[in-house]
C-alpha cells in the first residue's frame, strides 16, 4: 500500500481511525462483487478502496453509513407470553393436591403419642 494512497485519503477523511474503517468495508464490498470505480492496476482489494476514496468516486457519506449499519446489532428480546389465569389456578390446585397426598395427617389422640414419641427420642441418652 503506497503511503501516498494513504494521505491523500487524510485529506478527504481526516480521523485516521474511521478512514480504516470506512476502507476495510469497502474492500469487503469489493471482495464480495460490488463494482469498482477506479483501475485495479493489480493492486489489492484495500488499495483500491483507499484509491477510491481519495479520488472521491464513491459517496464517502454513503460509506460511512455503512460502517455504522454493519457494527450495530440489534437484539430481539422474546416477550412473556400472557398467562392464563385459570391456568394458574389449576396449575396451583395440582401442586397443593399431590403435597397433600404425600404428607400425613395426624389429629387427635395419634398427634400427642406422636409427639411424646418425638420427645422420647430426643432425651434419649445412648448406654455408655
């Protein structure tokens, strides 16, 4: 690449960083087809984007533009679905039902000799 190429193009694009830029996507232009607007000269895809912009055949605002279009991304974001109040409810309902049928109940006189038993387990103390 002839450093002339080079400054010729700080002339047109004075930010040396968006003058890179705006060449590395014109050189990607060229490599996928675009036409070029000036002699290749069998000089290469980025040599020749720097040519074009100096020499000013392409639209460098158009360019521009294109480099801001390519390194911006744009998410999609799935939205939650709008829940079925029923639904839930017989969502919940079969949750509650099938605790229920895995726990014991106790009530009465089997709670208290449960309970004592409880207590008995725990002052136990093992034979030494």
């Amino acid at each position: 690449m002839a450093r002339v190429t080079v400054e010729d193009c700080v002339v047109k694009v004075p930010n040396r960083f968006e003058l890179v830029m705006m060449a590395s996507q014109r050189s990607r232009g060229i490599a996928s087809g675009a036409p070029i607007s000036v002699e290749r000269d069998e000089d290469k895809n980025p040599v020749v984007a720097l040519r074009e912009i100096a020499d000013e055949t392409i639209e460098l605002k158009e360019l521009s533009e294109s480099v801001i279009q390519g390194l911006q991304k744009h998410l999609e974001f799935d939205e939650p679905e709008e829940e079925d109040p029923m639904e839930l409810m017989t969502a919940a309902a079969l949750t509650d039902e099938s605790e229920l049928q895995g726990m014991q109940v106790r009530t009465g006189k089997d709670a208290a000799e449960s309970e004592a038993a409880d207590a008995a387990d725990t002052t136990e103390t093992p034979d030494s």
